[in-house]
C-alpha cells in the first residue's frame, strides 16, 4: 500500500476532483484513464504527453508497470519513477487501473464493492476512499507529546 504523505493524499483528491468535474476520461487512452489521470497531478504533464511517452513501448499501465526499470531512462519508466517517489508502489499502480486493491474495497458496504474499473464515477469513488485510507494511516501515526495531551484535556 502506498506510503502514506499529505502530497499523494491531496494529489489522489485533486485527480478524484478533475475528473469528476469533467477532466478527459477515457480508460484506453494511457494519459487520460486511471493511471494517466493521477500521473497529471504527480508530474504536471499532460495526458497527451503521458500517452507520447507510453506510445514508445508496448502495453497498457498493467505491462508497462510489469516492465519497469527504475534505471532505464525511458520516458515512460520516468513517470512511474515519479509516481514511486510521490508514495505509490507497482502494485498500487496495478490495482488503481483495475480499482482492486482489497484494502480500498472493504471500506465500502458489500454491495459497493464490485466497482468497474473504465467507470468514471467508479475512479472518482475509489480515489476518494483511498485518499481516505491514506489520511487515517497518516493520522495514525501521529503521535502528540504527552504535555500536549494533557493540555488538550484540561480544556
């Protein structure tokens, strides 16, 4: 699961946002889907210079995470290295362009589960949530001085 910064949280709620307010989606599209949508916000490219760069190899996002080399120097891995270093993991990468990740889905009523992943209110769901998850793991790992808890609790 994805390392948890106030960056990548924000960076998942702006993708949710653009996209729910009518950002270019489209699922086969390598710039403009799951993926591609949240590569925008983490690397301030647009969606057709993403799709360029993914056009130079062979693959949707699943293949292309499958061959990534962290030291190959292809436009293509230098975005996925830009996603890593935001927080995210190959497998986080995989299960964005499926909207999988089990962690993610628990968080919704069994009924709500079965999210489809080229659905565009289905991403905007699931980037929501998993922003969500992200905030409360960040948040669990705050730990406040103990004078400053004692403050708290006199007031």
């Amino acid at each position: 699961m994805a390392r948890p910064t106030p960056e990548l949280i924000d960076a998942l709620r702006r993708t949710a946002r653009n996209v729910a307010e009518g950002a270019p989606y489209q699922w086969g599209h390598m710039g403009s889907c799951n993926c591609g949508n949240l590569a925008q916000e983490l690397t301030r490219m647009t969606k057709d210079q993403i799709h360029q760069y993914a056009m130079q190899r062979y693959g949707d996002w699943n293949e292309q995470v499958a061959d990534y080399c962290d030291t190959s120097q292809l436009p293509f891995d230098i975005i996925i290295n830009q996603m890593l270093q935001a927080g995210l993991s190959l497998e986080d990468l995989k299960h964005l362009e499926k909207l999988d990740d089990r962690d993610v889905l628990h968080r919704f009523p069994i009924e709500q589960r079965f999210l489809k992943h080229n659905r565009r209110d289905d991403v905007v769901t699931y980037l929501h949530e998993w922003a969500n998850l992200l905030e409360e793991r960040l948040l669990a790992r705050i730990k406040l001085p103990a004078d400053l808890l004692e403050i708290r609790e006199l007031v």
